[in-house]
C-alpha cells in the first residue's frame, strides 16, 4: 500500500476530522501540559525518589495512560500524575505519614485498584454523586491552596518562623528572578500563548544558568542515569488499617476529579449523548484507572486525566489521534531526559502557583453564606494547607458536613454513600 493510499485511509477513519487537525491538536494538548514533566519530578524528589528517576517516571505514565486512551477510548484526552495528587503523595504520605516513598507507591497503586473496580462495576458514578457539589468544589479549590502554598514556599517568598509559623522571606536575586517569571507567564497566559508554562520555565532556568545557580549536565545521554524505581512499589507495607483513609483519600480525589474534567471535556467535543451523559464514561474511567496502577509500577504518584486536554479540543481534536501525538511527544522527551534535571526549584515554583490560582477557581461556586454549606467548606480548603495534608482536609470537610446536617435536621439528606464516606473518615481519625 503506498503512502497516499495510507493517508486516504487515516482520514477516511477520522470521518470528517482531519488528521493534519488532529496531530495539531495533540501538539497543542502536549505544550500546555508539558510542565508536568519539570515539576511533578521536584515534588517527588522531596519523597526521596532519584530526581532523574521520578522524571523517566512522569514521562513513561503519562505516555502509556495518554496512548491507552487514544487507543481503547479513542477520546482526544491526555493523562500524566495529576497536580495535587503529587503532593499528597509527597507530603502527605511520606512527610506527614513517614511512609517510604515504595510504601507510598503501593498506596497510589491500591487507590488505583479500587479505582478500577468501581469504574468497571460502574458504580464510581454513585459513589462521586454521594458527595456533596459544596466539598466537591472546596476539594479542588483546596488542593489549589495547597499546590499554591508550596509553590510560594520553593519560590522562597514564604518561609518558617518560630512565632508566626510562616512569613515573607528574604529578598534575594533568587526571588526576585522567580516572581519575575510568575509575572512574566501570567501575561502569557492572560494571553492564551500557547506552552506559556513552558515559556516561563525557560525564561528562569535560562537566567539561572547565566547567573551560575544551575548548571548543565557533564552528561546529556540519558543512558547515564539510572531508572531503578521500576516496580519498586511496597504493596504489602501499604496494607494498613492507619492508611485505609489515605488511601480512599486517594482514590476520592482521583475518581471525581477524573469525572469532572471528562464532563467538561467531553461537552466542549461532543462527546456525550442525547441526555447530556459522557459516552464511554465508563470505559474511559477504567482507563484512568489502569493508567494509575501502571504510574505506580513506573514509580510517580496518581496518573490521571487532565483538564489542559481541553486545549486540544478547541484545536480541533476529536478523537483518539489527539491522544496519541500527545503521547508520543512524551516519548520523545526521555532522551532529554539529562536536559530536564538543570531546571532549578525557581523555575518550576511559579507554575506550581498558577495551577493553583487555576484551581481555586471552584470557590466562586460555594455558598459560603449557607452555614451548612460554607463551614465544612472552609475547613476542607483551610486545613490542606495550613495541616500539609489533602487527606486532613477531606476528613474534617466530610465528618464537619455529616454532623451540621444531623445538628440542623437534616439527616435524610445524608445518603447511604456519604454515610459509608463518613464513616472511612472517622476510621482515618482514630486509627492515625
């Protein structure tokens, strides 16, 4: 078959979507993404794992999650570890828990399995309706905080303090490049240029370099680093009653967030039914979740979809090709591998802060001035942060929420779902 006849029968299986359009779409997917392979690296290497490690890591997960879904869901979607997720893992697990970062792989890997239980028996759906829109949105707001706190922290404009906890820190040229180049790519994005994030992160390792704060690689074959975190998960030390809550934490935040973001994905494609429903939900769900088990056994933390597919989609991209141009350029990015490690914490601090001013987005949505709704809210985004954990904050958001609803009258209103939830996080805090 020759290569025109090749072509004809590409975009014959495209339909009307063009494959030109399609691989445009991918590109465009994988330049707003792309951060995630700077900074998810940098967070974990805070668990302990080899920097260069945790980066082949990112890459391979969000590679083979991305080209399962173009494969078996044919959806224009893209996954790698999720932001948020990350720093549970980091500094909820193996900070705040004391795990290992192999026991805290074994967690992600658990969740992940529960995960794919549910959304192949199809009831993820009842489980994610069971918790109320209010701490639905609190949830992605407080994460947001979070992701937004330790930013601010690498960046070095936060800092410890004996009687305060924390205050400004120190005016420094390290400082002063990094909030140059928060600024510099929040007008990029304020502008919708493409890869802005990338942009911002190469402004600031390329001053980093000329000033001497980084430097480059004696090395640039990835050949010369070592990729030894490969199965390295410990499922069996993972496999205690004190972490069942952290790990249903886990998988709550990977399940809802997932399904948000197909929703708001698949109406801006096209891809949802009659009724308003998401095609293949339940399909695409079992992906998200395979993909999640396979990050584990790479060696990052949740693997899960990402909203910035949505930028492919506006592109023009429709289906499953999206998905894989998306991820082959991951694959092509291992090499680079050595290239990747010179980037400084001040480059990779501002993105943190953008995708938590991106996040927080969800707070316009709660009614703060509902008590019911407002103080269980407050609590679930206020404790992330101040308490340096994801899990404290939907523990004492659920359990916060169950009693005002008891207290007030209210208990019908409490479903068999939020109930079993209530219950997972009463255990989380008597067994921590």
């Amino acid at each position: 078959m020759s290569q025109g006849e090749c072509e004809n029968l590409i975009c014959l299986s495209l339909g009307k979507y063009k494959l030109k359009t399609e691989l445009n779409a991918g590109f465009t997917t994988f330049l707003t993404m792309a951060y995630i392979i700077f900074v998810n690296p940098t967070i974990l290497a805070e668990a302990g794992i080899p920097f260069e490690a945790a980066t082949m890591a990112t890459l391979l997960a969000a590679a083979v999650g991305t080209l399962l879904v173009g494969l078996f869901a044919n959806a224009p979607l893209a996954m790698a570890p999720g932001m948020g997720l990350n720093a549970a893992f980091t500094y909820s697990l193996v900070v705040g828990h004391g795990l290992s970062w192999q026991q805290a792989l074994g967690v992600v890997f658990l969740s992940g399995l529960i995960f794919a239980i549910l959304a192949f028996l199809g009831w993820q759906k009842g489980l994610v309706a069971a918790m109320p829109l209010p701490l639905r949105r609190a949830i992605a707001a407080g994460i947001g905080l979070f992701i937004c706190f330790i930013g601010l922290k690498s960046l070095g404009l936060i800092t410890e303090h004996q009687v305060t906890l924390v205050t400004m820190g120190r005016i420094t040229p390290q400082l002063c490049v990094g909030v140059a180049g928060l600024i510099l790519t929040a007008v990029l994005l304020q502008f919708r240029i493409k890869g802005a994030i990338i942009i911002g992160i190469g402004a600031i390792t390329a001053v980093s370099l000329l000033a001497g704060w980084t430097n480059l690689p004696k090395d640039f074959t990835s050949s010369a680093y070592k990729y030894d975190i490969f199965m390295e998960l410990d499922i069996v030390g993972a496999l205690k009653l004190s972490l069942i809550g952290a790990i249903f934490s886990f998988m709550f935040v990977d399940c809802f967030d997932s399904i948000g973001t197909l929703m708001a994905c698949a109406h801006q494609s096209g891809h949802v039914d009659d009724k308003g429903n998401v095609k293949h939900i339940t399909r695409l769900l079992g992906v998200d979740a395979i993909a999640s088990l396979l990050g584990a056994i790479f060696g990052t933390s949740t693997t899960t979809t990402y909203i910035e597919s949505g930028t492919g989609i506006a592109a023009g991209g429709r289906t499953g090709y999206t998905a894989i141009t998306t991820a082959v350029l991951f694959l092509l990015m291992i090499p680079l591998v050595p290239i990747i490690q010179i980037v400084p914490t001040i480059a990779t601090a501002p993105a943190l802060v953008l995708v938590g001013v991106m996040m927080m987005s969800a707070v316009n949505e709660i009614n703060f001035r509902s008590w019911e709704d407002g103080l269980p809210a407050l609590l679930t985004m206020i404790m992330m942060p101040l308490s340096y954990s994801i899990s404290n904050g939907l523990v004492l958001g659920f359990v916060s929420y169950i009693v005002l609803q008891i207290c007030i009258g209210k208990i019908r209103k409490i479903s068999l779902g939020l109930w079993s939830i209530g219950i997972l996080c009463v255990l989380e805090l008597i067994l921590r």
